[in-house]
C-alpha cells in the first residue's frame, strides 16, 4: 500500500478543473507534501493508499482553491470609512487619507485579517495589487499558509488628474519608486518555500509619469515576473486619461510601448473597443470586480465587455478588491455577481453560465497569476490547494447540478481548506490562525486610523447611536 500524508475521501462532488473538467462523484484526493499524488474515487484511492490524515467530505463539494486576483491587504482595517463616495473622493480623501495614518504593524494585522477573511471565502491564492507594506503582507502570509503575489506601489505625481494628493501620503520621485519596487522583488523571491511571488506594480495611472511607467514595464520583463495595475476603472479616470494624454489609460500604455503578456489589468470595465482588442493584442489578463462596480457606483457590469473579452480568449478572472471598495473578499460572491450582472446588462439569460464563472474563479486566475502549471486545477502533480464547502445546508438542497448551486445559491464560506499541501481551515475553524487575537486587533487598531485621520466622524450612522 501507497503511503500519503493526507487523504481527502467520501467526496460527493469533486470539481477537478481538469482538461476534460471531470466531477468526480464519491471522489478523493491523495496528498504527499504540497503535491497531489492520486485523484479518483474512494474506493480506489482507499484501497491504494494509507494516510497519517483522513479528512472525510461526505457531503461537500471540492473544488481548486480560489484564486482572487485583485485584494488590497493594507486597507483591511479601513472597511466603512470609504463609503458613497464617487472616484476623486474614495481614492484622494478617503483611501490615501487612511494610508497617512497606517503604520507598518497595522498594515501588518490588516493583512492578517485580509487573509484569515480569505481563507473562510475558501481562497487560497491572491494578488495584492501594490502597497508600501509588502514585507507586512509576507510576515502574515508566513502565519496563515496562503500563497499570494506581492508588490511595492509605485507612483511618483501628487497632482493628478483626478485631484491633488493628500497631505502625508507617500509619494516617492521616479527613481525612489524604481528602487523600492526593485528591493521588493530582489528581497521575497522565493519567499515562504515559494508560495510568495514579488511582481511590479503601478498604482494608478494618473499618479504615474510616462518614465515610471516604462521603468516599471521594463524591469517587470527584465526580471521575468508580473506587473500589476488599475486601469480604465471609471468614466471619470478614462476621461481625464483623455484631456491629458489624448488617449484613454490602456491606449497610452500602448503609446509606451508598456504593454504585455505578464500584465494584470484590474477593473476594466471602461476598456474601449481598441482596448480590449490591445488586451487581446498583447495577451493581458484582467481581473474583473463586481462587486466594486457596483459599490462604488462604477457602471462596471453595465458598460463593460467581460463576455466579450472571453469570447475573444482574453483572460478574464476575478476579484474582490479591498475593504473599502468592495467591502469583502470573497470570491464566492463575485462569482454570483459577475454572471448575474452579466445577464441583466444583456437581458440573456445563458451568459456567463455558472461553468464559465466557476474557470475565472480558477484556471484564469491561474493564468492571471502566471501560476497555471501548478494551482487552478486539482490533478495529479499540481499544489494542493483545495477549498472544501458543505452542501447539507438548506440553501443548497437539493442539489441537482452542484455547479450551478455553488455560483446561484452558496453563500460563501468553506467547510475545509488547504494550501500547499497543510489544512488551513478544518470543519469551518480556521487552525493557521488566531481568528479571536486578529479581530481584537483589528478593531483596536482601525478605530484609531479612523480618529486619527478624522474619516471615522464622516461615516457614523446617519441615525441616533443611543
């Protein structure tokens, strides 16, 4: 008998994500390491092989972990303060006025209350798109088990477009910019056994000059990684982009000659025709949020084109943004949001079937990621990265067709997960982390940012608090 050192049994759906997109039912996984070893019904996988851990499924649905490709860690802690606020407003008065206050040990227990948030969503992989803590959001990723890309933000204009910086925000020269992003790759290469990938990342277009962009685009090509930024997220940034620059944010990029296979592309939900096909051009993937769209009053799902850019092969994945934009992480719900919108702004209700939602959730985020070759899919010799939920619930049954029940009818929140091969969450208590320390901390903390930077009076309850 084969020896692992995990078994997964009695699985009564096992979504694989495979070539063939397999669901296996009665199915199990055979874990050694933070490899699949074997993938198969249980009564095969029971007979060949012995485990030091058997994690019974019966009754759930299994799929690959979640990839969420667009989170904010720092801004965890700052969840309320950026409420009804239009697009000048949310980024220069509230989101950079709450960074003035952080401090590196906040950003430190953001991140830990971003990924323990996460991890209940079932994700087991995420892209944070830049901030001035990348070493905090390693140090917490050392804590929970997650895998995640990481970057230094990078922008180097106070005086945008969209509005002036405020006072004690971080803005760095050009060349600080440079150097600072370049010292975070150099520094968390290899991190963590490898489960942290450093990328490059530009904060927001309109913040950065054309020689930092085309920097930024070099050194992401020249050390083989991912670059990483916001663009075409609003009708008030894609017009601005145009008075300045004459073009809109994707197309200047283009005239920058800072355009890419290895680029995420978040929001996009104002990407014009030409864009899309430059996306399509230049093989750039996109991380569609929903659910900011519709916090933030984007018009995102009305007038964007993500059907379109699938049809076309365009990699499109999810996100769910930050707590002061989307107000969540979880990519469950992004997954409802993404085809429902879809469906009302076409009035057809056979786009963005739940099928097509369940491989942006995976395999594109994956392809997002750069990390196709081992997450995304659960087949043999790829990471073990699984999300376990629980279908004997009452929103669940009865389950006829378990993909559509887990993109129409799932509330989000996992049963069991596993990165790299260790249970991070088992029978819904998260084991990698101190859920009760993270949340006491969190509210200490983010009542202070919220006094100190004076937002907390701007979002009380509009009602008497007696």
């Amino acid at each position: 008998m084969k020896t692992a050192d995990i078994l997964i049994r009695d699985v009564d759906w096992l979504v694989t994500m495979d070539g063939e997109r397999r669901i296996i039912t009665d199915g199990a996984v055979a874990i050694a390491g933070d490899r699949i070893v074997a993938i198969g019904k249980t009564s095969d996988l029971a007979a060949d092989y012995s485990a030091d851990k058997v994690i019974s499924a019966a009754g759930k649905l299994a799929v690959p972990g979640l990839i969420d490709t667009h989170v904010h860690s720092s801004q965890q802690l700052g969840r309320g303060l950026a409420d009804e606020c239009d697009i000048s407003k949310h980024l220069l008065e509230r989101l950079y006025g709450y960074e003035t206050k952080l401090m590196d040990e906040d950003a430190y227990w953001a991140a830990m209350g971003a990924q323990l948030e996460m991890i209940r969503a079932g994700t087991t992989c995420f892209i944070d798109p830049g901030s001035h803590f990348p070493d905090e959001t390693v140090r917490a990723m050392g804590q929970s088990g997650m895998r995640g890309i990481v970057a230094r933000t990078a922008l180097d204009i106070t005086a945008t477009e969209i509005g002036q910086m405020p006072a004690g925000m971080t803005v760095n020269s050009t060349d600080e910019a440079i150097a600072n992003a370049v010292a975070t790759v150099e520094k968390h290469r290899g991190a963590l056994d490898g489960r942290v990938r450093p990328w490059f990342s530009l904060r927001i277009l309109s913040g950065c000059s054309d020689r930092l962009i085309q920097e930024i685009k070099r050194l992401s090509d020249d050390y083989k990684t991912g670059m990483i930024l916001h663009a075409c997220q609003s009708r008030d940034e894609v017009a601005a982009a145009r008075m300045k620059h004459g073009v809109p944010e994707v197309e200047r990029l283009d005239r920058l000659g800072a355009c890419g296979s290895n680029m995420v592309l978040i929001h996009m939900g104002w990407a014009s025709p030409k864009e899309i096909v430059l996306c399509m051009k230049h093989d750039m993937k996109i991380s569609c949020t929903p659910s900011t769209g519709y916090r933030l009053a984007f018009g995102s799902m009305e007038f964007g084109r993500f059907p379109e850019m699938l049809e076309l092969g365009i990699t499109v994945a999810l996100g769910s943004d930050g707590a002061m934009s989307s107000n969540y992480l979880d990519i469950v719900r992004e997954m409802f949001l993404v085809s429902g919108g879809a469906k009302s702004q076409r009035l057809d209700p056979t786009i963005m079937p739940p099928e097509t939602v369940l491989e942006m959730a995976t395999l594109n985020g994956a392809k997002a990621a750069q990390w196709e070759d081992e997450i995304g899919a659960l087949e043999v010799g790829k990471k073990a990265d699984i999300a376990i939920f629980e279908t004997r619930l009452v929103e669940w049954r009865p389950v006829l067709n378990p993909i559509a029940n887990f993109v129409y009818c799932c509330r989000g929140g996992a049963d069991t997960v596993l990165c790299d091969g260790r249970v991070l969450m088992e029978s819904g208590t998260v084991i990698s982390l101190d859920e009760e320390l993270i949340l006491a901390e969190g509210q200490t903390r983010a009542e202070r940012i919220g006094t100190e930077s004076g937002l907390w009076d701007k979002i009380k309850p509009k009602w008497p608090v007696i």
